[in-house]
C-alpha cells in the first residue's frame, strides 16, 4: 500500500505540473518580442524598396517526417547553421518564420540564435506548440525577424486552443510598423495542411481579422496555388505578390509545389521573387522585394 501511495502521489504531482505548465506557464496568444545587441535601421520611406523573407526551417530538421526520433542537438544546430546563411546571404529586411523551436532540452533557442547570428534587430515569437513540465518541455511557434523596430500585436490561433493540446495549432502572428507612409500589419501565416476546405476558412479568418487594412502576409500556406484559399486571398483584391511561383516544398533539392508565399499590399510594387535551396530544411526559403508607394 505504501509503494502504491508513492505511486499515486507522484503521477499526480506529473499530471498537476503538466496542467502548471499548460495552463499557466503556456503564451497562447500572447507573443513574446524582444531586441538584440544590433541597432535599428531607419523605417522605409515612400519609394524605398524593402526586403520581405518566408522560410519554414522545420526547426533545423529535429524531427524529418520520415523519421519518428528526435536528432542530436548536433545535427539540428549544423542546420540551423546553414538556415542563418540563407538568411544572411539574401539579406533580408524582415523574416517571416514558421516552425521555429523556443525550448527543449539541449537544443537552442532558435528564435535568439537567428536573430543574433543575422544582426537583426527585433524579434517576436508567437507560441504553435508547448508540452511538457516547467524546465522540461517543448515549445515552437512562429516568429519574426527584422532589421526595423517593430510592435507585436497578438498571435491568433485559428481554432479553438484549448489547454493540453497536444498537437501543434495553426496560427497567425500579427505584428504592426509605419512602412512607408501608412501603418502596415505584419502576419507570419502557417495554415493547416492538406484539407483545403480548412484553409479555406483559416483565410477567411484572416481577412476578417485583418478588416481589409494594409498587410503583409507571409509563410507557409501549406496548399497550392490552385487551392481556394489561395485563389480567396487574390480575389479579394488586398494583396500584392506571386500567386504562382516556384516550388517550395516539401524537398529541399527538388521540391514539386508551391505552399510558401509572400503577399503585400496592393500599392506595393513587386520587383523581384525567387526561392533559395539549402539542405538547412525540406522547404525553400522564399525572398520578394517590393517598392512602397509614393503618395
């Protein structure tokens, strides 16, 4: 009886400090933002060109989908090496990231370590994923990073989030800066995969959310071009971008679709658009440059 005590005593103080956790401890809508030891650079004014970054790192490839093991801390930060080249190399004014790890044990903050490894200046972290207990858990999410100061504004979960849910949500991270001359929301989008009825409405979630005001939005969409989510967000007429563009994904070396976009407003002049291999993940990093109106 009293091994059978111990016993009780200790998978409820397991299940109390994984509701602690979740419940409590969990940001759920609340983004984190922060800076690092780099200067901002000035905003972009009227008739600046700026530097617009979407790239799903899979969170340094911890855990490819073949595969049901976490890899070493090792190979996950060899990885994140090379996604901070990319990022570094095409020289980006802000990134949009999805699949970004916060914490878990013996891997980095890849949040922090990207934003100091390409001298960006602000970053913010919107919460997808937390499990576990105080001190022993993960945590992933989106983020985003940039060389301008910046205001995050809430983190959207397009479902009902509710404590203790174990599978990773989709979300919106909706941030905010004067771009030119006019205040510009900025969304870092990762969508639900595969059921095209779901984006659908997730789309339609983020246009209500966004009350036809300008905005970036960028990420992993996670459907196709043709999807009617994607053909929802062009006829609404709010959006500048390439709706039909390279692949993507889901190979790094010979990816078949298009699933990550970068989509501006309207007014903003589109002057380049290319994706960029590497092996730091199985999505293509995906690089447009626009020109902001002149009034």
């Amino acid at each position: 009886m009293k091994w059978l005590f111990i016993l009780f005593i200790f998978i409820a103080l397991v299940g109390l400090l994984l509701l602690f956790n979740n419940v409590y401890l969990a940001h759920r809508h609340r983004p984190l933002e922060g800076t690092t030891q780099y200067p901002p650079q000035a905003l972009p004014q009227a008739g600046d060109s700026i530097r617009l970054m979407a790239y799903n790192i899979a969170k340094g490839l911890l855990h490819p989908h073949e595969e049901h093991t976490l890899k070493s801390p090792a190979w996950v930060h060899a990885h994140l090496a090379q996604a901070a080249e990319v990022i570094r190399q095409a020289q980006p004014d802000i990134v949009f990231l999805n699949e970004v790890l916060w914490e878990l044990p013996f891997y980095k903050n890849q949040v922090l370590y990207l934003a100091e490894q390409t001298q960006m200046h602000y970053w913010a972290f919107g919460e997808t994923f937390n499990w576990g207990w105080p001190g022993l858990r993960g945590v992933s999410g989106s983020a985003v990073l940039s060389r301008y100061p910046l205001r995050a504004l809430s983190n959207h979960s397009f479902h009902n989030l509710q404590p203790l849910h174990f599978k990773t949500h989709k979300s919106l991270l909706l941030l905010q800066a004067t771009l030119g001359s006019e205040p510009v929301l900025l969304g870092a989008v990762h969508h639900s995969h595969h059921d095209w009825h779901i984006n659908y409405e997730e789309n339609q979630h983020m246009l209500e959310w966004l009350e036809a005001r300008p905005a970036v939005l960028a990420g992993d969409f996670n459907v196709p071009p043709e999807a009617p989510g994607i053909r929802l967000l062009q006829a609404s007429q709010q959006f500048s971008g390439v709706f039909e563009g390279p692949p993507t994904s889901p190979d790094w070396d010979n990816p078949s679709i298009q699933i990550d976009f970068i989509f501006a407003p309207k007014s903003w002049q589109l002057l380049e658009h290319k994706v960029i291999p590497s092996p730091a993940s199985d999505h293509k990093a995906v690089l447009s440059v626009f020109r902001l109106p002149v009034n």
